[in-house]
C-alpha cells in the first residue's frame, strides 16, 4: 500500500502535553472571575464531607447559571425594542441548563438558525409575547411551561424543526405546533396524520474551510459527547482498534465511563468557531447516530459540517445517507468494517482527498440560509402573508 503523503498513519503529531493548550475545559470564550471562583470553592471543599460539597457547589453553579441568564434577558430586551422584519425565537431543549448549553449540537443549530434570520433582516432573541414565529428546536419534548415560560408564546405562530429522537415525538407534542418540518423526508410521510401541516426540513452547515492551512496534522478525531447508559460512551469508540495513530475523543461525560480508554481524551470542549480548523487538520473524523436516527433516516449535522470544512467523514449506517451524500461518506457495518476503513482510508490519500472535495461541494449546497428561507416561506403562506 502507498504511504501517506502527510504520514497520519505513521507517527503523526499525537495530543498529549500540547492538548491542554488547543482545547478548552468550559464550553465559554473566556474564563471569568465567577469560574475561578467556583473552582477556588470546589478545591476548598474537596476534603470535606460529600452532602456539605455537593450542596455548597450546586449553589455556586446556581449562581452562575443566573448571571448567564440575566445577561441574556439583557440583551433580549435590547432586541425587543428593535424588532426589524419579524421578530423570531428559536428555542432548544439544550438551553435550560445555562451551565453546559454550549457543550451540545442542538444550541448551536439553534445559533446558526438565528444567523440565517438575522442575515435576511430578521430580529431573533425578542421576549415570547413579541414573538410572530416560536420556532422549536425538537430534541426532546419541551420543558413543562409553567417551569420555562419564556419558552412559549400561544398566539405566535408555533413551527417545530423535528431533527431528532424520532421515538419521542408523541400525537400529543405534534399538536403543539402549526407547522412541523421533519429533517427525515421517509420518517415525515408518517406524521401527515398528527394535526398540524407537514413538511421536511432537511440537514444543512454553514461551515466553510478554513483560510489558511490549520496548524493540526491528527489521525482520527470524533467530536461529541458520551451517551448515557453507555459504559464505553459510544459504539464508534467502543469499536475502534488504534494500530500506528492514538484517536483523539473530544466532548463532556468520556472520563466517567469505564470502558473509556483515558488516554485518547483531548478535553470536553473545541470552541465552534474553531472547528473547521480541526476538521480539516484531521484525516478522519468519525460520527455516528442514535440507532432510532440512523433506522429512520434522521442525519447527522456533523457530517455535514466536517466535509463543508474540507474534511473527511467516515459514518455509521444510516437510511438516506448514501443518496443525500451521494456517496461520498464511506459507512461502516460493524467494529471490523470500521477499523478497515479507517486504515484504507489513512494511507490511500487520493481517495479520502477526491471523496472530501466531492462532499465539501454537495455540503455547500445544504447551507442554514436555504433552509431558513424554506421555513419562513411556509410560515408566511399559512399566515397569509404572501
């Protein structure tokens, strides 16, 4: 077999003492006095009796967890009183614990969402009562309304972007909504009996490469966090065998888990804005889905995301990926099949940079913009606005 013209396979830059220095630990641009702070208290209180630490810490965090709250209301008055075009909220599950919203995918969904409307000349983050549109970030079914009001708003006109966990959408949540627009178009012809309008809304990234060659030459990168229930985290990292490169893990809940090798962790955070960076300093980089998401077709944004970056992806199976990415996503059966792609495609340069360059140009098609205007379209015709 050749060798790899950037040697990933063979001894390429492993993150050991470095990786403290390219990743961060909390999911925030910069560290404040309130984070020293309650690291400062969580020393101090690390020799004393668990029920007292953990009581003292909660109350910390929940302090914590104010100040991010009230500088959003802040700035969510200041929208309020400039509205310009329509006034949208978009909402996520992900940010009723102000503590790790930055850690998951739904917020930053939920942030590219809010660009594409602000792009078109849109005002985004408005209190609910000035909403016209409450779009809904389906991941769960939302919080109980009398916890979260400010989620809610019953005369806007209510939109649901279903896309994911399609074993928790329920007759009962469908109903919430006027308009319900499902990432997965096979999954979506089901739902046409629940109540509201159906249509599909599908993947997309507004990730682009990066301007200058980043400064990583990794093997095999996956950016995500442990699962629950899980004892090794995750099935794609449970099936990986290393032989000449270390993986790198990044995302929270890993060194909890048992099976977990500690050794490949990298830190429970890469800052968003820094991910193309990555992706396309990294040979491959693995995603996998939750199985009722892969069996029904609901895509993963990563994918997206690592080849719109100039990156390389290698997938589990999941329906409508071969045809949504024409090919260009080699996915994997089981734990042989993975290790033997991720050891072609290591040394076969030409064919993992033509499947890159083939998937960056569908990627750039899928964009948050194409979606927003799809979105706002069907809101308009059926509040008769056009």
């Amino acid at each position: 077999m050749p060798n790899s013209s950037k040697n990933f396979a063979n001894g390429g830059p492993v993150p050991g003492d470095v990786s403290s220095k390219q990743f961060v630990g909390k999911p925030l641009s910069e560290r404040t006095e309130a984070d020293d702070a309650l690291d400062a208290l969580v020393e101090r209180l690390s020799k004393t009796p668990n029920a007292f630490r953990n009581s003292a810490v909660k109350q910390e965090r929940q302090r914590l967890q104010r100040q991010v709250s009230e500088a959003r209301i802040a700035q969510t008055r200041k929208n309020s009183r400039n509205i310009k075009g329509l006034a949208i909220n978009v909402r996520t599950w992900a940010e009723t614990d102000c503590s790790t919203f930055e850690c998951w995918g739904d917020w930053w969904v939920k942030k590219r969402l809010e660009q594409a409307f602000l792009d078109m000349g849109h005002t985004v983050e408005v209190f609910p009562e000035m909403a016209d549109i409450t779009v809904y970030l389906f991941g769960s079914p939302f919080p109980m309304k009398d916890h979260y009001p400010f989620f809610y708003n019953p005369r806007s006109f209510n939109v649901c972007w279903f896309h994911s966990h399609p074993e928790k959408m329920t007759e009962e949540e469908a109903k919430k909504y006027d308009l319900l627009l499902c990432l997965s178009p096979s999954f979506a012809s089901g739902l046409v009996d629940l109540g509201p309008t159906v249509d599909t809304l599908e993947v997309c990234t507004d990730m682009r490469p990066p301007s200058k060659k980043p400064p990583y030459d990794y093997s095999v990168v996956f950016v995500g966090n442990a699962r629950g229930g899980l004892p090794f985290g995750r099935e794609v990292i449970r099936d990986l065998r290393p032989r000449g490169y270390r993986p790198m893990v990044i995302g929270c809940k890993w060194l909890s888990r048992e099976g977990f090798d500690a050794s490949w962790y990298a830190g429970r955070y890469w800052p968003y804005e820094r991910l193309p960076d990555l992706y396309m300093g990294t040979a491959i980089s693995l995603n996998d889905h939750h199985k009722t998401m892969a069996r029904e077709g609901f895509l993963s944004f990563r994918v997206l995301d690592v080849l719109a970056s100039g990156g390389f992806c290698i997938s589990d199976r999941a329906k409508g990926l071969g045809r949504f990415m024409a090919g260009t996503v080699p996915q994997y059966r089981d734990g042989d099949d993975l290790n033997r792609l991720i050891h072609h495609y290591l040394v076969h340069d030409d064919e993992r940079r033509e499947l890159s360059a083939a998937g960056m140009e569908i990627a750039h098609g899928h964009t948050f913009r194409v979606r927003a205007e799809k979105l706002l379209g069907l809101a308009n015709q059926m509040m008769g606005n056009g």
